[in-house]
C-alpha cells in the first residue's frame, strides 16, 4: 500500500513534459514516416508538381515569402478565433436555455438542426451580402459554423446530471443557482469540450470557406490565387498551414480539458 501511494505521489508530482511525451511523439513520429514516404513516391515516380508536390516543394515554397503567408494566417487565425469565441458563447445561451425550457427546444430546435444541415459554401455568399466583403462577414460565417455543435452538446450536458444528488441538492434547499454551477454544470463540462473541439475545427472551416467566397487576404484568399495559377506547392503550403491552426486550436482545448476536469474517465491515460 505504502508502495503504491509513493507511485502515486510520484506521478502526481511529474513534470507536465514528461507526461505530455507519449502523447506528443506518436503523431511526430507518423508525420516524419509520412513526409519521408511522400517525399520518396514523388521523386521515384517523378510526380509533377502541379499534380502532388514534394514535401521539400512545399517547404521551399513557404520559405520563398513565410512573412506573406504568415500574415494571411493571422488574419483566418483572427476570423476563425472571434467567430468560435462568439458562436460557442451564443451556442452555450440557447443550449442552456434548451435544457431549462423544454417548450422552447420543441419549438426551436428542429430549426436549429435545420440550420445547420445547410452547406456553408451555400450560406457564405448571403452573410458576405449583408455583412459586406470585410473580416465581419467572415466572422459571420465562422459563428454560424460554430453554433449548433456547443448548443446541442449544452442542452444533452445539462440535462445529464444525476437524478439522485438532484434529490439531495433538493433536500437541502439548494436555489437554482446552486444547483446550476455545483450540480448541473460539472456533469455538463464532459459535454462542453466536446463541442468546443468540434467548434475550433469547424471556425477555421468557417473562416477559409467564408475567404473562397469574397476576399483580398487570409489562407482561402492564399488557396485560391494559388490554384488559379496552379502554383500547387504555395496551396499546399497554406492547407498544411490551416491544419496546424487547428490542431493547435485542439490542443489547446485538450490541455485546459485536462486541467478543468481531471476527474473525467476519458482524461485517464492507459499504461
């Protein structure tokens, strides 16, 4: 016994790189494995640039001008973090209020769903049209995107608690309040970084999509000028630029996860 608290005390007390490690080398070391294999197809079997460029293409085309393709990605960065910032926020009210009222999720949900079964390529032109052409219409497009999944997985959190501690916070003439943020909400949070991890995929979506449409900066400006003069190392380039964006984003996410709810069963790692 004495044994296994000490191992547990010393796990406790690590240090958060050395228990981050195993979570960050397996998908190091498949981006290395991939980059070599797609490197070597390309050049063995002489693939054309414009077809699928070479990793080192890539690179070069990045280090041509990685100040210019640094700042089209902070302005997606902008659009994509505003929009989910305010479409999970809004997400979170209607979600809320979904779990509290169930009159008003029979009557507004099947809408919502409805909403966002619409393709964003689709719904894009008409923000841009009444937000105009500026990064407000971006964010527009990003919100939207980023709505439906906080809202849904708010209301299904909420409305997850335990029937039983609801009796003993009734017992004890717990107000509504209390009830929300020491009962309701915890069981919620589970729920909350679900959506929030879809959400942060989904704004940097949002954002390039909404930048195809009409735009003279940021990553979808950058994929479009590029494809029309098939200049298909810069492309990718700006994907894989994208990609780590999100990723980050979900990273970020995960970490704050961790730390918020510890006591999660899917925050325990296996050994």
């Amino acid at each position: 016994m004495t044994s296994s608290l000490r191992e547990s005390h010393a796990s406790s007390t690590e240090s958060w790189p050395a228990r981050a490690w195993p979570l960050i080398w397996p998908p190091l070391a498949t981006a290395l494995i991939a980059g070599i294999v797609w490197e070597a197809v390309t050049v063995i079997f002489a693939i054309p640039a414009y077809f699928i460029p070479s990793p080192s293409r890539i690179w070069e085309a990045f280090w041509g001008a990685p100040g210019t393709l640094l700042w089209h990605a902070g302005i997606t960065l902008l659009e994509a973090v505003i929009g989910c910032l305010i479409g999970s926020f809004l997400g979170a009210l209607l979600g809320t209020a979904f779990a509290y009222w169930r009159l008003l999720s029979r009557g507004l949900l099947p809408f919502v769903i409805a909403s966002n079964t619409i393709p964003v390529v689709a719904i894009a032109p008409i923000i841009i049209l009444w937000f105009g052409h500026g990064i407000e219409s971006k964010i527009a497009v990003t919100t939207f995107l980023c709505f439906f999944p906080l809202a849904l997985n708010m209301m299904k959190g909420l409305q997850s608690y335990d029937r039983v501690i609801m009796d003993v916070f009734h017992v004890a003439a717990a107000t509504p309040l209390q009830r929300f943020f020491k009962m309701r909400l915890p069981s919620a949070l589970p729920y909350i970084f679900v959506g929030t991890k879809i959400n942060v995929s989904f704004s940097v979506i949002g954002a390039i999509v909404a930048e195809f449409v009409q735009a003279d900066r940021g990553l979808g400006f950058v994929i479009m000028t590029t494809y029309r003069t098939l200049n298909m190392p810069r492309l990718w380039a700006a994907l894989i630029i994208s990609a780590l964006i999100g990723l980050t984003f979900f990273a970020i996410v995960s970490l704050i996860e961790r730390f918020v709810i510890p006591w999660h069963s899917s925050m325990r790692t296996e050994t």
